[in-house]
C-alpha cells in the first residue's frame, strides 16, 4: 500500500512539473522581446488578449528643454473588431540657445488586432515608421544596429512577425534626433500598422501620423 502511494506521489509530482513547464512555455510565448537595449525594444504579445497590457510610454528621464507631444491613433474595423495602431512620443527641441539647432524623439508604438473571427493571431504583422525634421539643411541620427535608416531629413525603421503566434507588436524608441544650423521648424511622425490574415487571405492596416512646430 505505501508502494503505491509513493508511487501516486511521484506521479502528481510529475505532472505539476509537466503543468507548470507547459505554463512556462506558454508565458514566454506571450511575450517576446526581440531585442531592448539603450532605451529601445522591439515586443511581440500573444497569448490571452484579455490580460495583456498596453506598453507604458518610455519618455525621456531628463527634460532639458521644453517638450511637445505627438501622438495620434488609428482604427480599421475587421471581422468581429479592428486593427488598431497607435504612438506616443515626447519630442524634446532647443531652436533657440543652442547651436546646432536641435529636436529628439523618444516614445512607443504599438499595432495590435483586437479579435477573434476570421482568426484570432495574425499571422504577419509589419510595422513601418518615420520621423520627419522640417527646416532648412537639416540632419538626423538615430541609435545603431536596432533596424533604423535615414536619408536627408527623414529616420524611417521597419519591423515584422511571420510567426503567426501572435496579435500585438510594440516599438519602444529613443534617441531620434535631427540638427541644423539654420532652421528646424517642425517634426512630423508617421506609424503604419498592417496585419496579414491567412485564413481570408487579407490584409487590414491602420495609419496614424502627427506633426508639432519646434517653435
């Protein structure tokens, strides 16, 4: 008799570990940080849509100068809800006692599909994004080696999931800057959330975009 209960033991014992190793799975799933280093990141969500939360906004820690924000957000209605993709950023900027003029971006973007029918993971997301410095003989940096371009005035990065295990993407960024030594009027940005579904062979997306004088 205590050879099979300890042997009912072992197995229960057992099975809590398989449970909580499939659980464990499960939660890094849901989650997936595909890269966060020097105040950017780059985050997948799957799992329950009911328990998952919107990224904080990552605003600059220190304000050197006056901020403005842009922010704007974008719904298309599809199947039983919508494709959603929203940003917020602080926009830090000295045109008038320093020299270059300057303007730095930081903030978060996210895309996500709220629904359920015709499936309930996209099975691609892309997210594609630009920051614009207006003004005269202007120049941009940006952070290396977390998937920013640039050319002229305008910062431009790009993200995708072809998993097709999950529903929201969130970019994390910081570090946008654009500089010139005669004018920097404005800064315009513009976020364009797609998600692909498989099962209807569509494409649904959402664009968001906002502008603020430097002035």
């Amino acid at each position: 008799m205590r050879r099979i209960q300890k042997l009912a033991v072992v197995v229960v014992i057992g099975t809590l570990v398989a449970v909580l190793m499939s659980t464990a799975c499960v939660a890094t799933k849901e989650e997936q940080v595909v890269y966060n280093r020097n105040g950017n990141a780059l985050i997948f969500y799957g799992g329950d849509k009911t328990t998952t939360v919107e990224t904080q906004v990552l605003l600059p820690t220190e304000l050197r100068s006056p901020t403005k924000t842009l922010s704007a957000s974008r719904k298309t209605y599809y199947g039983n809800a919508y494709v959603k993709t929203q940003f917020t950023s602080a926009v830090e900027c000295d045109i008038w006692f320093s020299y270059p003029l300057w303007a730095e971006v930081a903030g978060t973007t996210y895309t996500y599909w709220g629904g359920s029918d015709p499936q309930y993971y996209s099975s691609r997301i892309q997210l594609a994004e630009s920051w614009t410095f207006n003004g005269v003989s202007v120049s941009v940096s940006y952070p290396p080696g977390v998937q920013f371009s640039g050319s002229s005035r305008t910062i431009e990065w790009y993200g995708e999931d072809t998993s097709g295990d999950h529903w929201m993407m969130t970019h994390i960024y910081s570090g946008l800057r654009g500089e010139s030594w005669i004018a920097l009027t404005s800064v315009r940005q513009g976020s364009y959330g797609s998600h692909y579904f498989e099962t209807t062979s569509t494409w649904v997306s959402a664009y968001a975009t906002d502008g603020c004088s430097t002035a």
